[in-house]
C-alpha cells in the first residue's frame, strides 16, 4: 500500500524540482493536438454534413413514382422527424398565344427543410429574397428559361390548366436539385393547395412524389430501416452525400485526411510521451538505486512512479482538453462558410475520447521505461553517470505498438490507413537500427574524413542506443508532421485542377442530331467554349450475367441508386479527358465507371444487360474508368463502343463556362433553338465550390495543429536525451578544449544526426502519401522534390541550433560537477 500523503509529498516535491515538467509538457501539447482534432472532426463532420443537406434540401429525400404511403408520414411524425411533400408533374402553361411545356413542382410550407429558396423580384435578377415557404395561392415563381418563349414578364399572368396564376419571381436557386442531371428542371413552383384548381392531374397522370425528411441521424437511420423493406424499384432514397458525386467524393477525402490527422496525432503523441518518459527514467536512476539500497521492491518502485505519471497524466490531459475545447469557437468561425448561423452542437465525446486516448497512451509508452527503471541494480548509485538498467526495450515497445494500433483503427475505423502508417513507422525503426550498426560504424573508421567530421561519426557509433532513440524520437515527429503537410499540398492541388475558376456552369441538353453542326457554328460565334458533344441514350441496367439484378445481387440492389431509374448511355471514338483507363481495353465491349463496378461487383469478361425503351440489349465488360465527377462534365456510367446504339432514338449533352456578365447569350441561345433545355448549375457550382474552399480551411487548420504540435515534439526528442552528454562536456572543458572547437564537434554529431532523421522523415513521409493518395483518395501523386532536397538540411541545421544551444549552456556551468 502507497501512503497518499507520502506520495503527494513526493509528487509536489519532484514537480517543484522540474522533473515532471518535460513529461507534463509533452503531454499537454499531445492532448491538446489530439482533443483539438477531435473537436474538429466533430465540427467539420457536422458543417459538411449541413452543407452537402443544403444541396440536397434535406437530410433525407425519398424519390418515387408512385403514391406514398401515408403510414410512413406517420412513422416519421412519431420519431419527431421534420418533414416536407411536394410533387411535380408536367403540363402545359400558356401566355396570350404562347404555349410551353413545363415542369411544375407543387411545393407544402416548409420547403426546403434544409438550406433556402433564392427568388429574384426582377428580370436583372438584383433584388432577390430567400425563403422556405411556398408561394402564395394563386402566385407562382417560374424559371428564367420560360421568360422568353412565353414573352413574359414579372408581374405577368399564366394559364396551367382551369386556373390562372401571377408570375411573382424567378427561381434562382432551388436545394433538391443535385443528383441527375437531366431530371432536375422543375422550371415553375407553385403552391400545394392550387393544384386542385389547375384540373391538370388526372387518373393515370405521370406524377413524381418528393418526401422530404430532416431530424436526428440516429432517428432518420431507424427510419430507413423502416422503410427499406418496403421500398420498390420507382422509389430511391437519398442522403445529403449521394446527391452529388463530387460532394459525396471530397467529402469521403476530407474524412480520409481527418483520419490521418488523428492518426498522425497518436504517432506525435506516442513519440513525445516516450521520449520524455525515457528522459524521466534516466533522470531518476540515482533515485531508484538508492530506494533499492533501502529495501524497496521492484512492485513498489513501479506502482509508486506509474501513479505518479498515471497523476500527472490525468492533469495534463484535462488542461491539453481544455485547450482544444478552448478553440472549438475558433474552429467554428474558420470553417463558417454558407451557413453563417451554422453551431456545432455541444458533446462531451470530444473529451472523453481525448482523455481515454490520453490515459491509453501515456500508459503505453511510459510503461516501457518504467519497467526497465524499476531494474535498477542498487550499485548504480555509486556510478557517476548513467547506467543502462537490465531489460530490453523491444518487448514495451512492441506492446505500445500493438497497442497503438488497435487505438489507431479505434479513431480512424480504416485498416489500411493504419496498417500504412504503422508499417511505415516500424519500417523506419528498423531502418534507424539497421543503418546506424551498419554505416556509422564504417564511416567512424573512415580516416579519409576530417577528425572534426570523424567525431561526429564516432559518438554517434559509441552511443549507438540513444543516437537511435533520438533519430526515431526526431524522425518519426517529423514524419507525421510531412505527411500532413505534404498530403495538404496534394489535395488541394487536386481540387484547384478539377474545380478551375472556369469550370463548366451550364449543361445544354436534349439536342438534336441535325443541330449539332448549328450548335457548334452558333458557340463558335459566340466565341462560348463548351465540352465535347455526347450522344446520349435512356436505357436501365436489368441484368447482371443473365440474372437479373435481385438475383446477382440480393437486397444490396436497392442501396444502388444507379439501379433505381435509368442511365445515361453514351459512346465516343476517344477516352474523356477526364476519364482515366484502369484495367482492360478501350473501345473494344462496354466501358463502366470503377465506384459502380465496385457496387455491381462486377470486373472485366461480365456481361450487363440494358432495356432501351422496349428492346432488350447486352454488351460484355471490356474496360473500367475512373472518373473525376468534381469537373461538372458530362460523364457517364456505361460507354457503349461506337455504333451500337445508333439504332436508337438519342439526343445529345454537352457543357459550358458562361461569365455571370454574359448571361444574355442564353436568352439568345433559347430563341435560336427552343427545344434545348438549358441547366443552370452556376449556383450549385459555386456551393460546391464554397464546400471545397471550406474543406481546405480544415485541412490547412489540422496542418497547423500538425506543425505547431511537431515542432514542439521535435524539440522534446532532440532534448530528451541531453543529459547523456554533460559529462562527455565538462570533461572535454576540463581537458582545455575551447569553445569554437567543442561546438564544431558537437555540430558534426548535430548535423549527422539531424540530417539522418530528416531524410528518413521525408522519405517515410512521402512513402505514405504515395499510398494513401493513389489507393485511399484517389488523386495524382507528385514527387515533392523540393521537401526531398530541403527537409534533411532544415532538420539539420535545426538540430545544430539546439546542440550549439545546449552545449553553450553546459559549457558555462562549472567542472567542478566531475
């Protein structure tokens, strides 16, 4: 049994001595890097997941075209859901003698439950006003593209069926729309409670049914459970993510990173812990020797220290956690972006799981040395300086390491960016071990170099164990600190190239054959560049390898969108720019996108089968894309080769950059061919654009956490292990060595030693940023030369820096120490 007063004695009295200082200090900055990112991967999964829900003007959305069942209004009103109907159907609208076919949407007050509607008052569009309500009975709000043909005004009346309605606004921005692209043009919003009115709706009419649902996730996931079951092929449901491919895309890469983060923030913390728990033992060795001399167990000795770190552990990480709660409102105001009135709520999950992980880890990593310190021979209080105590470090540090992976996967729930990071690490460890027995030992006897150089060499191969630690300490910080800061730089590399200020806004649809050459004549004109012309064909996938699709694929099949209406098929002689070829041949069968593929589980030699209007179709898999769906270009699921489809009735797509001041040319365009549906994507765009921009505030904020926490940590490795070299100091004063000299040795040994690391860091670094940006992420790996020629100087000089700074000190201190 400990005696809690003797021990607090003892607790105060090391922590008056400093030390506990280093260990609280590394400690403290560990958790407040790892509470902080925890806090900011709670509050950047809750921003995008309200902005990714603001493009879909919802949490849930349930597509269908049949009746709903009114039970399910029920089930979602007894989960205390919030939710919204509306309905969309097409009908004629005429004004004076001009008719148009339109798409109608009869909207119910709230709507959207997530995000706002965007209503201009007048034709230039400058006064504009946001809501979530329905227009008024008897008032409507249309698309700009009805304007022209019907020769209408604000303020204009319209006839839709038996009724007639007041044009009040344009629709400039509608949540709900992202998705398909060619089924999202409802050019006119009207009120629920008008459509009886209109006589439109008739037995037998093609109606589409649209179910709003915005609540809890956990509530919103037990009603999918409910509903699932019952849903049908007409019927698809819909997250805030699987609206859109390129948020659902940088969104999942966003996560990634967070992952990385994490994952980076328990190898600082376990480096920093270690480190200052290996300068704690051998600054405690003279303590323990003589509490050995006493009669103290081996039992005693453990407990007693472990409970003294275990306390000041459970201090330190309760002010680390303070630190990051501290900076949540700062967090919260980095991120702010289209939602300024966005709050993340309040949760204590945050801190628990920063602690926990605190506790976990200081337990890891300190207990390694503690076990060994509790070894100590009591003659070692007759040595001078320190004494190795019995016992291998690798059976504790192997444990932490185990450990430590099970807490990596516990935070990222990914084993392959665990299994890389951990690999890489121990690779690095073994790496340090192997080269420092190997090659410093040779070039310590190199007589070729320069004696000052040799020096250098010749401590490092004399203290080969701490030189090791050091490297590893020094390394392994600088490591995580790379891989965040070098995969920061890959990503948003990424997101500029696939999303440039120029990127498409407008996708023309519905084109005929005979107007393709007109187009193109017509854009050239206008001097409008627009993507390549796809031919396009409605068809729906039916059968996989001549199963259909809830034989090949079970109730899976209703968790594929793609499955639940039909696809875009299309054909070109040439791969898409933006398309990349990963298995198979071009042009030879069909062509599938990978994240389907994956889906459908279904590879190259499988055979797909298509219904096109009436007619049955089959092609064999020849070839597998990838495709960037951030480019907000015409892309397709299934490419067909050339030639197949031309018996069946098509039209054609493209896309198209338009300046917000050039907008005239779309009224021009809609005159010159009518028939051509024109979708505004500019605003969707520019939300989007709003997500990526926000996206890479977060990854620069976790970069900084990264770089402010790894130098530190970087810093605590290089003076952990500064006790070692007072004596060899104070006898080399003592032999009369000047100053200069003694700091050019010191410098040798520095530069070697700082070099080492920091090219071991920045090739481990880049190791893991070559595995997780091509396999986990998906994007283009580019060799950072620069970082590869700079880091191992920086890390040098750095290193030198402190030795010069340490030895200054040491030197000015007195022999008489000997």
């Amino acid at each position: 049994m400990l005696a809690m007063p003797a021990f607090f004695r003892s607790f105060i009295r090391e922590w008056k001595s400093g030390e506990l200082s280093l260990l609280a200090f590394a400690l403290f900055f560990a958790m407040a890097c790892v509470s902080a990112l925890n806090n900011l991967a709670e509050v950047i999964h809750y921003q995008l997941d309200r902005q990714a829900a603001q493009l879909l003007g919802a949490d849930r959305q349930l597509n269908s075209g049949i009746v709903l069942n009114k039970e399910w209004f029920a089930k979602a009103s007894s989960l205390g859901l919030r939710q919204s109907q509306a309905l969309s159907f097409l009908s004629m609208v005429s004004h004076g003698d001009n008719l148009q076919l339109a798409q109608i949407k009869a909207i119910q007050t709230p709507f959207p439950l997530n995000g706002r509607l965007t209503i201009a008052r007048t034709m230039n569009r400058t006064e504009q006003f946001t809501t979530n309500k329905a227009p008024a009975e008897g008032h409507i709000w249309m698309g700009w593209r009805l304007f022209p043909p019907l020769n209408l005004q604000i303020g204009g009346k319209v006839q839709i069926g038996a009724a007639e309605f007041i044009v009040d606004g344009i629709i400039i921005e509608e949540p709900g729309q992202v998705g398909d692209w060619f089924n999202i043009s409802p050019h006119i919003l009207m009120n629920q409670s008008d459509i009886g009115k209109t006589a439109v709706i008739q037995t037998g009419s093609n109606i589409r049914y649209q179910w709003l649902v915005s609540g809890n996730p956990l509530l919103l996931d037990q009603l999918y459970q409910y509903l699932q079951p019952q849903l049908n092929e007409q019927q698809q449901w819909f997250d805030s993510k699987s609206g859109n491919q390129a948020v659902e895309k940088n969104t999942s890469r966003t996560l990634a990173y967070l992952n990385l983060g994490t994952l980076m923030s328990l190898v600082l913390a376990g480096v920093a812990i270690s480190m200052a728990s290996l300068r704690f033992s051998q600054r405690h060795q003279q303590h323990v020797a003589l509490l050995r001399c006493f009669g103290a167990s081996q039992k005693h000795i453990l407990r007693w220290y472990f409970l003294s770190i275990l306390f000041l552990g459970s201090i330190a990480s309760i002010l680390g956690i303070g630190l990051g709660y501290a900076l949540k409102p700062l967090l919260i105001q980095w991120l702010r972006g289209i939602t300024p009135e966005m709050q993340a709520p309040f949760s204590l999950k945050p801190a628990l799981l920063s602690f926990a992980t605190g506790i976990l880890i200081l337990s890891a990593f300190s207990l390694t040395h503690l076990l060994k310190l509790r070894n100590t021979s009591p003659v070692s209080i007759f040595k001078s300086r320190t004494v190795q105590p019995q016992g291998s470090l690798v059976e504790g540090y192997a444990l932490a390491f185990i450990f430590s992976a099970g807490l990596a996967y516990l935070y990222t729930r990914s084993w392959s960016i665990t299994a890389v990071v951990i690999m890489a690490c121990l690779l690095f460890i073994v790496l340090v071990i192997f080269s420092l027995h190997i090659g410093f030992g040779l070039l310590a006897s190199a007589r070729q170099i320069h004696l000052n150089w040799r020096f250098g060499f010749i401590s490092i191969s004399r203290n080969l164990g701490n030189s090791a630690l050091q490297i590893i300490g020094m390394g392994l910080a600088l490591t995580a600190l790379l891989s965040l800061s070098l995969l920061r730089t890959q990503l948003l590399a990424d997101w500029q190239h696939q999303l440039p200020h120029d990127a498409a806004n407008y996708f023309l649809i519905n084109i005929e054959p005979s107007q393709i050459p007109s187009l193109q004549q017509f854009l050239t004109q206008q001097k409008i560049n627009a993507a390549p012309i796809y031919p396009v064909v409605r068809g729906r996938l039916i059968t996989i390898n001549d199963q259909s699709i809830n034989q090949a694929l079970g109730s899976n099949a209703q968790e594929i969108n793609a499955l639940q209406r039909e696809l875009n098929l299309s054909w070109t002689d040439s791969l898409p720019d933006d398309n990349t070829l990963t298995q198979g041949q071009w042009n030879t069968g069909l062509s599938i996108e990978e994240g389907l593929a994956n889906r459908l589980g279904v590879q190259v030699g499988d055979k797909l089968g298509f219904r096109i209007i009436d007619r049955l179709i089959s092609g064999e898999i020849t070839s597998i894309r990838r495709l960037n769906w951030s480019s907000f270009k015409p892309n397709f699921f299934i490419l067909f080769k050339p030639g197949v489809l031309n018996s069946f009735p098509q039209t054609s797509i493209t896309s198209l950059y338009l300046p917000p001041e050039n907008r005239d040319f779309l009224m021009r365009l809609v005159k010159q061919f009518p028939n051509i549906t024109v979708i505004d994507i500019a605003t969707t765009l520019e939300k989007v654009r709003t997500i990526f921009e926000n996206v890479g505030k977060a990854i620069s904020l976790v970069s900084l956490f990264g770089l402010f926490t790894g130098l530190i940590i970087t810093a605590l490795a290089m003076l952990s292990l500064t006790g070692s070299k007072k004596q060899e100091t104070y006898l080399l004063k003592t032999l009369g060595m000047r100053r200069k000299q003694m700091l050019w040795i010191k410098s040798s040994e520095a530069f070697f030693i700082g070099f080492y690391a920091g090219l071991l860091a920045v090739s481990t670094a880049i190791a893991i940023n070559f595995y997780v940006a091509d396999s986990l992420l998906g994007i283009s790996f580019r060799m950072p030369w620069f970082y590869l020629l700079t880091v191992p100087f920086v890390a040098a000089l750095g290193t030198i820096l402190l030795s010069h700074t340490v030895s200054y000190l040491q030197y000015e201190r007195t022999a008489a120490t000997l």
